[in-house]
C-alpha cells in the first residue's frame, strides 16, 4: 500500500531554532525515523514572525544547508529543503520579496501559514495579496485551530479562493484527540485537504511519520486521493510547481453533517 515516497511540507527538523528539534542527536533521530517510514523529502519550517523573529531568512537557509549536509555524513536518505511555518503578520509579502520570510522550497511561490491557535482571521486581504504577488498561501492545520473547529464553514469558501490546506498526519491518526480527527476526517471526506504533513517536533512526541495517516486516507476516500496529498501535491511544492486542483468540489451540505457529527461526539 505504501507509495513510492512521501513529501512532508512542515516538519520542526531544524535544530535548536524554535519548539522543534533541540539537538544535531534528535534531528537525526527524526530524519532515520521519517526515512524509515517512507519519507524521501522534507520541508524544514522553523516558526517564522510572532515570537520567533530571530528566524530570519538567511540563518534559516544556511541551517538547512548544514542539516542536509550533517545528514548526508550520516548516510540519511533524506532531501532536506528550507522553508518556515509563517505566523500571519502585516507587511508579510513584502517581507517575503526581501527574503526575510521563506517559503516552502524558497521558491516564493508557497507559503506556510500559521493562525494564532485559538482564533480564526480573515484571511481574504491577505489572500489577495499574494495572488496579486504570484504565491499561493497554505494554511497549516486548520483542523487544530479553535475559530475553525468552531465555524467551519469558513472553510469551503477559502479553499475557493485559492488556499490550500495542510491537514497534521497525527490529527487524521487520533494524537490530539477525538474532536480532532473527527473534523481532520470530514475534512479529508468533503475535499478540503491539499496535503497530509507531519509537523513533528521531536523524535519521542509529535514524531515525523506519515504512513499510519497514509492508510487513513486511503480508507477514508481511497488510494488516489491519498497519494495526491501525501506525495505529488507535496512534491508539486516543494518543487516550485502548481498544484493541482482537487478531484471533485467540495460538498457544501457536508457542513450540517459535520455540526450533527461532532454533537454527537
């Protein structure tokens, strides 16, 4: 069942920069883990913005480099490429033109962003902003932010806009618990998922592993489903290149099932 290689476009794998990693010992931990699980290439996304402004460009690049490079010595086959989970700022696509900020890849063509945990903001202006700049935003785990648990028909509408959306491999497996997975669940089920990323921490808890989320996906919609947003959308990513569209819409009157669903719960 497993596909030729998954891509993972959020993983703290960086060490010693922000919550993730916080040691050269964990990452590999983390990068022998996430290659044993079938995992060829990973994103590496430090936090950017919000309290982690010292993760400036640069540094992050150059601490990408020296992981692939720590990795290579060690005999990892892993891919690293830099990239930064984005905490949502004003002026950020200037500061993306800078190079301050990166993108996944550092393509400046998508960008991982990250909501506050407990509340949701609009995201249309800033949308706009980067349509009108020739990027595409990514909104990592909505399925964990509380203003979305709360309204999810905010979602549909986004997703028509143009963001795509990255589902945590563990919300799909039940690692932060049953609400959790139930929406990462009908998320997958309606077609508001783009992409199934680890955004692991560690090699002990919030680890970077992909297949168990895999087989999920597979049960729940099938095995094309699972490989588009596993590994060829991921790729598509970390590549530089477009992502394709879902396969099919998604269900508007998926919404009441999911209020009647999570009642239930």
């Amino acid at each position: 069942m497993k596909p030729p290689c998954f891509v993972d476009i959020h993983c703290h794998l960086l060490p010693g920069i922000d919550d993730g990693s916080s040691s050269w010992q964990d990452t590999l931990a983390m990068a022998r883990m996430a290659a044993a699980d079938g995992i060829g290439v990973i994103v590496a996304t430090p936090h950017q913005l919000g309290n982690y402004g010292q993760n400036d460009g640069e540094m992050i690049r150059q601490h990408t480099a020296k992981t692939q490079e720590f990795l290579d010595q060690h005999q990892v086959p892993l891919r690293v490429l830099p990239g930064a989970d984005v905490r949502i700022e004003p002026d950020l696509v200037a500061m993306i033109r800078r190079g301050e900020v990166v993108t996944l890849g550092d393509h400046r063509r998508h960008i991982l962003l990250e909501l506050p945990h407990e509340i949701y903001l609009p995201l249309d202006g800033l949308l706009g902003q980067l349509k009108r700049a020739g990027m595409v935003g990514i909104l990592s785990h909505p399925e964990r932010n509380g203003g979305i648990l709360g309204r999810p028909d905010v979602l549909a509408p986004l997703v028509e806009a143009g963001c795509l959306m990255q589902v945590t491999a563990g919300s799909l497996v039940g690692t932060f618990g049953p609400q959790i997975q139930k929406f990462a669940h009908w998320m997958v089920q309606e077609q508001l998922v783009h992409f199934v990323a680890t955004d692991a921490h560690g090699p002990k808890s919030r680890r970077p592993l992909m297949q168990r989320a895999y087989e999920c996906v597979v049960q729940l919609v099938g095995q094309d489903i699972a490989e588009d947003v596993c590994c060829h959308n991921p790729a598509s990513v970390a590549a530089g290149e477009a992502v394709a569209p879902p396969k099919r819409r998604p269900k508007r009157a998926g919404l009441a099932g999911w209020f009647r669903w999570n009642k239930a719960g």
